[in-house]
C-alpha cells in the first residue's frame, strides 16, 4: 500500500498570505490530487495530477512538485480558503493524506 | 450537469447493517467509476472501496474487507454500499464520488473524483 503523509497538520495564516502544504508519498506516484473540505460541506477537487487546476478553481491555487514530495500553494489567503486540505493518491487504489486544518 | 444524490440519515444498532444508495441524475451513470469515502467525526476522509476506472473489479479498502458490500443497479442509475456488523466506530458521513479518467497524450491516465454526493450521516448507538 502506498501512504500519504502531509505536513503541517494544521497552519493558521492572515488574509493575504502565501500558505504551502507538502504531501509525501511513501513511493514515486504521478496521480497526485489535491481536495479542499468544509464542514458540512462535500470536498472539492481543486487539483489533479499534482498541478491540472479543476475547472472553476480560482487561479491562487496551485500545485507541484514530483515523485514522492508534492505541494498545494495558496497564494493570497482568502476568509474562504478555510478549510481542510487533503492530498490522495491514485497510483495504486486511492489513499488519502491525513489532512491539513487552514485557519485565518 | 451530473449530481449524485445520496439517501437520508441513518440510525443503526451496533451489529445492524446499513445500505446507502448514490443515485446518478444530470449525465451518464457508469458503475465502474464510483466510489466511497466516509469522515469519521473529528478525523479525516478515508477511502472505503469502489469501482476505479480501467481495473475490472471492484476493490474494497483492507480494512473493510469482509464488511462492506458494493453494488450498483444500472437500471436505476444508483449505486449503493451497505456496512454490516456496525460498531459505534462506524458513525461517520459517508460520501460517493465519481471518478473521472483523463489520458494524456502519453497515453498515461490520470484519475480524480470530481463529483460529490452531499454525504449521508450514519449514527451507531445502542
């Protein structure tokens, strides 16, 4: 089975603000995902293969990185970027990571 | 514009079972690309099992293995995945999702769930 590991677990950050989550993969992957997840709310696709922003997604979100390590940039926090932010992988069946809690 | 629409909450008894259905409405239904994810309260989403697109079989997550039955009529457009021998750990919200395909040029797939179910809560307790 391939893990998912993500860090911070949890970040707090001012309106405006550059935020960067790292996903480490337990192996080299390629079908990297990112999803936001409100309370109360289904999560939202907001990257696939590590960067391909989902259609409707606003542009200060962005993804990279290769391999093993991965990234989810939000550059200029918005008061509705709260949420969680969890990366998942499809490489081999789907494992997601364990979250990471964005506050402002 | 595709929805999956989920059936109502649900209160169980440890060792009961439960069934939730995922219905599609909006676009085309194919059962090899759902699958199911449930958040327990206060930790993340964890992949319970489903059809992934280009395998042939339906896979069930290890830890579910034994206890989770998936299944799909075509005919209705909806899925449905029932848990039995339910223990309070089992109190979640359970979520369906869609899984699409994208082929690069490559020929490499890229899969993501892209559309959601609102979720269905599901309380065990005596």
């Amino acid at each position: 089975d391939i893990q998912v590991t993500q860090s911070p677990s949890s970040l707090s950050a001012s309106v405006g603000d550059r935020v960067t989550i790292t996903c480490r993969a337990s192996q080299d992957i390629r079908n990297l995902n990112w999803y936001q997840h409100k309370p109360g709310k289904a999560p939202r696709l907001l990257l696939y293969g590590a960067f391909a922003l989902q259609t409707g997604v606003p542009s200060r979100f962005s993804g990279g990185g290769y391999g093993t390590d991965f990234t989810l940039t939000i550059d200029g926090l918005q008061p509705e970027d709260v949420a969680t932010y969890y990366c998942q992988q499809f490489d081999n069946l789907i494992t997601f990571g364990p979250g990471t809690k964005v506050d402002i | 514009q595709v929805q999956l629409v989920q059936s109502g909450a649900e209160v169980k008894k440890p060792g009961s079972s439960v069934k939730v259905s995922c219905k599609t409405s909006g676009g085309t239904f194919s059962s090899q690309s759902i699958v199911w994810v449930r958040q327990a309260p206060g930790q993340g989403l964890e992949w319970m099992g489903g059809s992934i697109p280009i395998l042939t079989t339906k896979h069930i997550a290890q830890k579910f293995q034994g206890r989770v039955t998936i299944t799909a009529n075509d005919s209705t457009s909806t899925a449905y995945i029932e848990l039995s021998s339910l223990k309070s750990e089992d109190t979640a919200v359970y979520y369906c999702a869609r899984v699409t395909t994208v082929t690069q040029p490559t020929g490499y797939n890229y899969f993501y769930m892209d559309v959601w179910g609102k979720g269905t809560t599901v309380i065990v307790s005596s």
